[in-house]
C-alpha cells in the first residue's frame, strides 16, 4: 500500500491518540515514524509503531508525560523522559539543543527514563539539517549477547552519525552494534522467512537461521568482540552517563507495564568552528569516495511515496480499534 504523507500522517497520528496518548505525544511520534519511512530505515518506521501502541494501552509508555528540561552546565542539556518517548523530550530541547551549539561550539544531550528512541538516525539527522554534525547512540532491553556470554546483557546499542552536506542531503550513518535490529529478525519470523548467519542464536545459545528460534533467542555482537566492545561502550554513553537502565535492568519494551527507563546520549558541534566551509568540503570528499566506488550511506534512497505492507497498516488501525472498544 502506498500512502502521500498527509495520508501516512493521519493514519499514525490517529492510532496514537486512539490509543491514548496526547496531542504533543502524538505529533512527536508521528513525525519521527513518517521521518523513519522517508529515510527508508521501515524497519523503525510503521513496523515499530505497534510496539509504541500497545505500550501506550499496556502502560509502558505514559501517554501524557511531560519531559523535565534542565540545564547542568551551558553546554548540557539534560531530558528527564519521564516515562515517555525520548522524540517528545528532543522535539522539546531541540531549539535550545541548535542555539547552544551555535553558541558554544559543542553541546552534549542526555535523555533518560524513555521508552525506545526508535529511528536513532531520526536526531542526528535533524541536527545536521541545522548545520550540526552530531553523533548519537542509546540503549535498549537487553536481547544481545557476547560470544563468551550466552546471557542477555546489551541492548542493540546502535550509534548514529550526520553530518551537513553542501547542496545535498546530510550524510547520515545509523547502525546498531548487535549485526542487525531486532524488528529485522521479528519481521522475518512473521514472514517465515530465514535470517543471514551470524545474526542470531537460538534459546540454547546455538547460532540459527530460523527466525522464528532466534525470536525466542538472542541477538549476537556484528564483528564478534570488537562488536561487543563498541555494544560496551555505548551502554556506558546511554545508560551509564544519562543515568537511564542499564540494558539487563530494562523491563522489556515488548512486555509487562513497566517503563524500560533507557537513555539516548548525543553530542552535537558546529563544524564551522573548527573547519570553515566544512559543508562544501565535505560534498567535495564524498564525491571523490563515490568516484572511487566507496558506497554513501543513504545515497542510494530515492523515498517519495511511503509504501506500508498492509498486514502492517491493518495492524496499526487494528490497536486503534482495540483501543476505542
């Protein structure tokens, strides 16, 4: 099914305050999933959406939280989620977020107690259309393990970077550190189609190509420790300086009524300050990478239409009907 934006829009935005949440929420939410489908990252964009929805409905989401703003230092800005989205408390610090980068040259941004951030891709991208070049990572429940561990210890732990082109879409890199996103695998289950080696083990810890076993199963590390390691790291970044959940603390996003309390950690700079003409010279470099046969993350996404399985869409007006008997 295919679907102008005004159209995706009304879809997404009504099933949100369907299932509860307010109109700050709501718009928040809808544009970072309308954002997420455009940038061809689908499997966060309608796909993810029914797991904010039945958060909303189960109580893992709080459907009218007001972020906590405060301001640590002149360059940090600190986002108490409350419970909530972590897009509702970016949306919230963003303009001040672009004017103390502005001002001081670098700003870091932390946001705690949130439900999954959804597209991490969606905040740095939003700071490089600023002129930001930014870098962004967050954690999540635990589903990934270590090759030496076999327990659930990280989230996916992905990190993002952007960063503004002269004349052209920003670069945007957004990768997780397990080899791919849950949504990936559970997407595959409902399709009963197999998943790559290397992305998942079973229940038993034995490596699986049967999606539906790795569902019940874990998510495994890309590059096997030096993955790990980056996994480590940015649980530090996201969970440890936010002060959110650690990943084996985080209630489950899927589960239960309970927050899973994650962080998103981000630090944005005004390149221009260090490098001027920073944008131009940047176009200039990628265009000698391509020439050179070096593939551009995102260069290749051409979306104009937003196209939804419509087993997804059914989904989404699915919990909207739910949610209103």
């Amino acid at each position: 099914m295919r679907y102008e934006r005004e159209e995706a829009k009304q879809i997404a935005y009504g099933a949100i305050r369907a299932a509860g949440a307010n109109d700050a929420v709501a718009h928040s939410l809808t544009e970072a999933v309308l954002s997420a489908e455009l940038a061809g990252s689908k499997a966060v964009g309608f796909a993810h959406l029914s797991d904010y929805l039945d958060g909303f409905l189960k109580g893992r989401i709080a459907v009218d939280a007001d972020p906590a703003i405060a301001f640590p230092a002149p360059a940090v800005i600190t986002v108490d989620a409350r419970k909530g989205i972590a897009q509702l408390g970016f949306d919230q610090a963003f303009d001040e977020l672009t004017t103390r980068a502005a001002t001081y040259g670098i700003v870091a941004l932390s946001i705690s107690n949130s439900f999954t951030v959804g597209e991490l891709g969606y905040y740095t991208r939003r700071l490089a259309e600023r002129g930001l070049v930014s870098i962004a990572t967050c954690n999540a429940t635990a589903q990934m393990t270590t090759l030496e561990s076999g327990r659930a210890v990280y989230g996916t732990n992905p990190v993002s970077f952007a960063a503004p082109v002269a004349d052209g879409r920003p670069l945007v890199i957004d990768q997780a550190s397990s080899a791919t996103a849950f949504v990936n695998v559970r997407n595959a289950a409902e399709r009963n189609e197999p998943i790559p080696e290397g992305w998942a083990v079973d229940q038993n810890g034995k490596p699986t190509t049967d999606a539906r076993e790795a569902v019940k199963g874990l998510l495994v590390a890309f590059g096997g420790a030096r993955g790990a390691n980056i996994a480590m790291m940015m649980e530090v970044l996201a969970a440890g300086v936010t002060g959110a959940n650690w990943s084996m603390d985080a209630p489950s996003f899927a589960e239960g009524s309970e927050s899973p309390g994650v962080g998103l950690f981000l630090v944005a700079l005004k390149p221009e300050i260090f490098s001027p003409g920073f944008p131009e010279r940047l176009a200039a470099e990628l265009a000698r990478l391509a020439g050179a046969g070096v593939r551009i993350p995102g260069s290749h996404i051409q979306v104009r239409e937003i196209d939804v399985p419509a087993e997804t869409i059914d989904r989404v007006r699915g919990y909207a009907q739910r949610s209103r008997s």
